[in-house]
C-alpha cells in the first residue's frame, strides 16, 4: 500500500462524479491544444497526443497537487522549438528524436531536483522574470503564427525579423486560409469575453457557461475542419491541413542517447525545468488554497519529472502544468488526480482509433488557438505595478521580454536571472546605514532623518541595515569614517547590529581595523543587539576579545553607557551580551 498515492488511499465516492465530469471536459479542451502545442514545437500532431497520456498518469502517481493538469504548454513548446531547430529539420525523424531525448533530459533532472528535496528552486527565478519570461514568449509566440495564419512561408529569429518577413510575404496572402485563422481568432475572443454572460443570460447555470465558453476552440476546430473537408478548400484553395495523423498508441522507447546531444540540450533542458517547475507549482499553489490545500514543492519535482521521463519513453516532448487547462480542471469539479487519469484514458481511446477525424483541421485554426492563448500570458499588469513599485524589477522584467524577443528564449531568460542577481548584489553591497537617536520618553531608536530623535554628545550612532559581507564592508567603514571626520568631539561609534545576519571574514577584517583606526584617535567601537548566531561566531576571534565590555543587549543599553561615561571621569564597565541572544 506504501506504493499507492495518498489521495488514492483515502479516495471518496462523493468526488467520483466530479472527477469523471472534469476528465471529459479536460480532454475536450485538451485534443486542440495538444495539437497545437506540437505544431508550435515544430513536431507532428500526433506527438502532442502522445505527451498527453502517460505524462498525466505519472503524474498523478507522485505529485502533490489535487487539480494540476499536466501536458503540453505554450512556453515549454517555444522553448522546445528554440532548442531543437538549430539542430535538426522540424518535423523530422532525428527531430523527434532529440526532442523525446530533451524530455528525458528535463526529466531527469527534475527528479535528481526532488530527491535531493531541492525544491526551493521555486524561488530561484523572481516573479518579474518570470513574467517578463513569459510575456515575452507569447509576443513571440503570437507573431511567430502569424505565418499560418496568412498561409505564407515565412521564418526570422526574433520578432522584429519575424514581422519583417511578414510584411515582405503579404502580396502572397492565401485568403480563404487568413478568412479562416481571423474569423477563428475572432470568434474565439468573442467566445472568451462574451460567450459565458450570454448563456448566463440565456438560462444557463453560470459554472456550466464559464465553461462552455472554454471550450470554444473544441468548437472551432470541429467546425473549420468539417468546412474544409465539406469544400475541399486544401485542394481547391490551399488552405494548408494537418493531414493524415497515424492511428494508434505510442510505442514505447527510449531514446537514442549520444554526448554531443546531451552537450547541445542540458541547457534548454535546465532552463525547461527550472521554468515549468516554477510556473507548475505557481499554478498549483494558487488552486490548492482555495481548498485549504497544500502542495509540497519536492513532490512538485518527482512528479513532474516522472511525467516528462514518461513522454520521453512514450513519443512525447517536454510537459508540465497548465494554467488554462488546470483552472476549467478545477472549475469542472476535479477533486483528486483521477480526471486526469480519465482525461489520459480518453485521450488513448482518441489515439487509438479517431485520429482519422483530424485529417481536415487546417493549421491555420491551430495558430488561431495559439494565438488567443497566449495573448491572455502578456502580464503589463505587473509591469505596472514593478515600474511604480520598484524600477529595478521592472527592469529586470523589461530586460527579460526584450532578451527573448530579441535573442531567443535561452538568452531572455539567462539576461533575466542575471539582472535579478545584479540588483541584488548592488543592492546589499549599497546598504541603507541610516544614523539613529532616541525617541523622547521612550527606548526606541530612529533615523535621524526621518524622525524628531535625541542624540547624545560625543556619540555616533549608526545602524546598517544589511548583513556585513565582502562587498559592503568597506561602504561602511567609509559612512563611519566620514561621520567621525564631520563630527568634532565623538568619542564613541555604536554600529546598531539589528538587521545583520552575518559577518564575514572580509566584514570581520574591516571592523578590526576599524576598531584599532578608533582606539589610535581615542573612540572606541560599540555594538549593540547582536544577534546569538552572529555574536557566537564573533566571541572567538581577536576583535571580539578586544570589544568585552562593548557589547551591549540593546541601543538603550549602549546610549546609557555612553551618558555615564560622559557624565562621569571613570566611566564603569558594559553589561555585555549572553552568547544565547
């Protein structure tokens, strides 16, 4: 029984309808995409399919998450394409190959991620980034369709050659197959904005409309392919069709593993990983709260990883959780991982004998459920709220929309991390040291700037607000050396500890000489609300022999001392310290 999934063990009948209702309105939701998402990743149709059966199962076997739904994405396929187009033709054999081949990879090291319980990782990459990263696929994305919409022939890197190809391309416009794409774009933003209040209006509970107006690209693709199939608009007009689509159920295999492609993919594949983790375990966290629920990030990591080892095995190419597709999962009532098994055992049926049904459905309405799809992932409501929040995250998330729309995924994400790192590392090497005095009629100490404060003579005391590290010890040591120059008469220099976390060797290092540097003028160095780990560490060196006696439990204590010493010709001895502090 050990073997079984909790949610397995403790299953209720009363969630069983629920379940089997969310796994066929998943999986009608689900054929479209997957097929789209495969056309994006510059794969066949039908290894959509295939990364949508097994991946699921696996899935629901070790993950933590009630509703997830896991399967192709719109990111991973960009990001897919963006690795495996330099390598191989799309839509070849050796294609195919390396993409089940960068599926195993992303696989592999998300489960090596989750048995080393590394599943903080989800905070590795910020939420700007992220955004940043994501918005600037679907610009990418979007335009990148454009192509199938217009039914021309037309390729570029990065955006700006992509729409130049585009303009160029214009006077050989197929019309019948833009008719198709736009009436389809149309349509499905219509449905999107309109179609719900309508049926809500219409009598319709308002559950059941929200998600009838979901399920509109199901409803586009049945439509526009019976229309081709009914005209014969691929032979009379040229309208571009996906063809015939083999029928049956994936062979399983592993894939041909050599060392100069795992030297060409370990990267994109980290970067898959790292960015379907992040976004997977964002979407589930955000549906478990609203059941009190509680998803474990390491579970997140073995079960995703065992889902990409299973499309890798079974013909697929990276997976991880939907936003979309996970939210109707959960609006159609899912309570355990079993509508996802039902949505993975539908799609077999599907596989196995009604992939004829597909051969009509023209590319140009696969681009249109792209394109409506990833409009909705341009996030300019965070852009908004970084830029008056916080520029350096609106830049980093600038930087990271533009790196991919101009350089590719790869390169967009990595500007993205670095930026975030940078802006980290300026910021505590530039600590805020702010000099503070007393609250008259309390024991609160405050920047002196900000606030209607007491000091006292011959005392300069200053708080950093930072940990003390190799990069901002000698910023302040040189506030403290300039405060002592402009200050005639200071006889002692309190550094308020409160917010250090830790002191380094190099931090260490500058204090001593900052200590002796006073002593030699006749001040002398005080510190105050150390903290116990800090101080342990601190006790055992040179420097913290030399400060016994100087070391105070908090600033009232040190403000104290220094008035008595003051007042009095032979000023008495500190209260240090306890080690546990």
């Amino acid at each position: 029984m050990q073997f079984v999934p909790s949610w397995l063990r403790s299953y209720q009948r009363s969630w069983l309808s629920g379940d089997l209702v969310a796994g066929v309105i998943v999986t009608v939701m689900l054929i479209p995409q997957s097929l789209a998402y495969a056309l994006l990743a510059g794969l066949p149709p039908e290894v959509g399919l295939y990364a949508s059966i097994l991946p699921i199962v696996a899935y629901a076997l070790l993950g933590s998450s009630m509703t997830l739904a896991v399967g192709p994405v719109a990111v991973a396929s960009l990001m897919t394409a963006s690795a495996l187009q330099p390598l191989a033709a799309a839509g070849s054999a050796d294609y195919v190959g390396l993409a089940m081949l960068l599926s195993l990879l992303s696989g592999g090291m998300l489960l090596l991620f989750g048995l080393l319980r590394l599943g903080f990782l989800a905070h590795f990459l910020s939420h700007p980034v992220i955004s940043g990263f994501i918005s600037g696929s679907a610009v990418l994305i979007a335009v990148g369709q454009l192509k199938h919409l217009m039914g021309v022939k037309a390729g570029g890197g990065n955006v700006l050659d992509m729409v130049l190809q585009l303009v160029r391309a214009l006077p050989h416009t197929n019309g019948v197959t833009l008719g198709i794409g736009a009436g389809s774009v149309l349509f499905l933003l219509l449905a999107r904005k309109y179609l719900a209040a309508g049926l809500v209006r219409a009598g319709v509970g308002s559950k059941l409309a929200d998600l009838a107006s979901k399920l509109a690209p199901m409803l586009a693709v049945v439509v526009t392919t019976a229309l081709v199939a009914a005209l014969r608009w691929d032979e009379s007009a040229g309208v571009s069709i996906v063809g015939a689509v083999p029928q049956g159920l994936p062979v399983l295999a592993i894939p041909s593993v050599t060392a100069s492609a795992v030297g060409q993919l370990w990267l994109p594949a980290l970067l898959i990983s790292l960015v379907g983790f992040v976004e997977s375990v964002s979407v589930a966290q955000s549906l478990a709260l609203k059941r009190q629920q509680r998803i474990q990030p390491n579970r997140e990591l073995l079960g995703l990883g065992a889902a990409n080892v299973a499309s890798a095995l079974s013909g697929g190419f990276p997976v991880t959780g939907g936003f979309a597709r996970s939210v109707v999962n959960f609006s159609a009532g899912a309570h355990t991982p079993l509508a996802g098994m039902v949505s993975a055992l539908l799609m077999a049926v599907v596989i196995a004998a009604l992939t004829g049904l597909f051969h009509y459905l023209p590319h140009t309405v696969l681009a249109a459920t792209i394109i409506v799809a990833v409009v909705t992932l341009i996030d300019v409501q965070t852009l908004r709220e970084a830029w008056h929040y916080d520029k350096a995250d609106a830049l980093s998330l600038l930087a990271t929309a533009g790196g991919v729309m101009a350089w590719g995924v790869e390169v967009g994400i990595l500007m993205g991390v670095g930026l975030s790192l940078g802006t980290l590392v300026w910021r505590s090497s530039h600590p805020h040291i702010a000099v503070v005095g007393r609250v008259p009629g309390t024991e609160h100490f405050r920047n002196i700037a900000r606030h209607h404060v007491t000091t006292e003579s011959g005392l300069i005391a200053v708080r950093v607000d930072e940990s003390l590290y190799f990069a901002n010890s000698e910023v302040l040591q040189d506030t403290i050396e300039g405060l002592v120059a402009s200050q005639a008469g200071t006889r002692h220099v309190l550094l308020v500890c409160s917010a250090v976390n830790q002191i380094d060797a190099t931090a260490l290092g500058v204090l001593s000489d900052l200590d002796n540097s006073l002593a030699q003028r006749g001040m002398a160095l005080l510190l105050s609300e150390v903290k116990g780990p800090v101080l342990d560490r601190l006790q055992n060196t040179a420097l913290g022999q030399r400060l016994r006696g100087r070391v105070f439990l908090s600033t009232h204590q040190a403000f104290e001392f220094v008035r008595q010493s003051t007042a009095a010709p032979r000023p008495g001895k500190a209260t240090a310290v306890a080690p546990s502090a």
